[in-house]
C-alpha cells in the first residue's frame, strides 16, 4: 500500500488520513478497493522507500461523500497536480492541460484499517524500485496492488540489516483464526502485566540491570499473538530498546546456557555486542525457560544469520 504525506497520488481526491504505523484509509474509487481483508498481511511505502509491515487487525467500513475531481475536457480522473510547471494539473487520459479540474460529490464506500498491534518498522530496508520488482506486476501504478511475500520475505532477510518478520506471521496466523479482538487488547492492555513484573523485579532490566522504571516494559517471552493471552511467569521487564530487539529476534537467550546471543548484525553497537554470553539478571523460573527456548526456535530458527 502506497501510504500518504506528500508522495501518494491525491490530484483526482483530497486525500486521505493516514499514520503507516497504525492505519490506512482508502474508498471504492481506488483499483482493488475490496481485496484487502483481516488477516492479510500489508507493507507500506512512500514510493521510495519501504516504510513497514503489519497485519490488518480490523477493516473499519462505512459511507460518505467525496469531492472527486477530474478533467473537465474527457470527464477523466487520471489528472495529476504539478509543482514547477504551468498549466499546474494535466489530464493523463487525454492530455489536457489546465488550472482547475472539475469537481464532483458522490457517496463512496470508506475503508480503514487498523495494524498498529503487529507493526514492525523497516523503514529503508528496501527502496522503491525494489519494492516494485516484488509486486506481482512490477509494472503496476496503482496504491494498492498485490505483493509477493515469499520474494519479499526473502529480500527483508537479505538486506544490510535483516529483519525477522516471524512475528508478524504469528500474528497474521493468530488473527485469521478468529481471534482478532483478543490479538489487539493483548498488545494494548499490559497495565496489570506490567505491574506484577515491576512488583516481582524491581528496577532491573532482565539483560542490562538497574535503571529508571519509566524506561521499562513488561516483555513477554513468547509471542502474544501466537497465544492471546498473558501467561503467569511468561515475562520479564526489559528496557525499551532491549525489548524491541528481543521482539525481532536479534537478541535472545540460548536455550543451553540460557546466557544472552546478540544477533551478528548487531556487532557494531558497543552496548549490545558487550552483552553477548552474559547470564540474564533474575533468576529464572522452569516456565520462563521454556518461554526462552519457544522464543529462541521460533526466532533463531527463521532469522538471518540464526542458530
């Protein structure tokens, strides 16, 4: 999906509300309005560059009307606005050229999505044209156009920095099984989560040791999606950015010695790489060991460069 700023085609409509991380909006006047649905895996960009994955949780539809505009010569709306040259609009269709399209109403059917759960930034991973070379017609121009996720899960693991995109699977598996409502308020409702960790731990990174609790989050040991639910001893606490890279599987915990592994993509990074073959800070319980080998086999198992 070709998300909206300054990039996305907007001459025949006034736009769209986007935020790549969390939502995309469309209308029945786009080229393949109907084929997205729960479940689908999406990738969005900007045309230049990849900007991130996700897993449609939940397609909100509904009714409203719309300024549709068009050239006023062919009725056509395939006009596009240009920043340097004058007449500013030009028809495609016919190639006219002029300063203000004609302008109509009509009720189109809306969608939007929401992925914000099982996003995952990739943001210059890969850039516009080989994005392109991975749609099933390469030559495509439309927003929303199909995608060949074996070839692009393959580039992903391929990049400079490869990224596991098992997570998103999970969730992808775990939402077409019906269990979409559960997927979405397990991601969102880590109060309680949280708070027994923090009351359990104290101010301790499970990987890094003490800091300030406001840097912390509750980190399950397993995949949320995959489960749907918070399990007892199935978490520890984690620094931010130490979760975030435990989520994707470039730091994990070897299911022999249980001592930390840092991904090799991560060797530059001094305060990563230190942490490489140091035993995690609590001491672990028979349950959370066997939530760290599940992470390490589904992680290590599917990502680049993995055990």
């Amino acid at each position: 999906m070709l998300a909206a700023g300054d990039d996305r085609a907007r001459a025949s409509n006034d736009g769209y509300d986007d935020d790549p991380s969390s939502h995309y909006s469309w209308d029945s006047t786009v080229p393949n309005h109907a084929k997205p649905a729960e479940g689908h895996v999406i990738v969005l960009w900007d045309k230049k560059h990849l900007l991130g994955a996700s897993v449609i949780e939940k397609i909100d539809r509904g009714r409203a009307p719309k300024d549709i505009h068009s050239c006023p010569r062919c009725d056509k709306a395939r006009i596009e606005f240009r920043t340097t040259l004058l007449p500013r609009i030009k028809c495609y269709n016919c190639g006219h050229e002029f300063d203000e399209p004609k302008t109509r109403t009509a009720d189109v059917d809306t969608y939007r999505t929401r992925h914000d759960a099982g996003w995952i930034d990739l943001a210059g991973r890969l850039d516009g044209a080989r994005l392109r070379e991975l749609c099933v017609s390469p030559k495509s121009q439309l927003s929303l156009r199909p995608l060949d996720y074996d070839r692009f899960r393959a580039a992903i693991g391929e990049a400079p920095t490869p990224t596991s995109l098992a997570p998103l699977e999970a969730a992808a598996k775990y939402v077409r099984s019906g269990h979409r409502e559960a997927f979405v308020r397990v991601r969102r409702g880590q109060g309680p989560f949280r708070s027994a960790l923090l009351a359990r731990y104290g101010d301790e990174c499970a990987f890094t040791g003490r800091m300030p609790v406001d840097a912390l989050e509750a980190a399950h040991l397993y995949s949320y999606a995959a489960t749907g639910t918070h399990h007892d001893e199935g978490g520890l606490l984690m620094r931010r950015d130490v979760h975030r890279l435990f989520d994707l599987g470039f730091l994990a915990v070897r299911p022999d010695t249980f001592h930390i592994d840092v991904h090799p993509v991560l060797s530059p990074y001094e305060d990563y790489a230190s942490l490489h073959g140091k035993p995690l800070r609590p001491r672990l319980t028979t349950a959370q060991r066997e939530w760290l080998r599940k992470h390490w086999k589904q992680m290590r198992s599917t990502s680049p460069g993995g055990a």
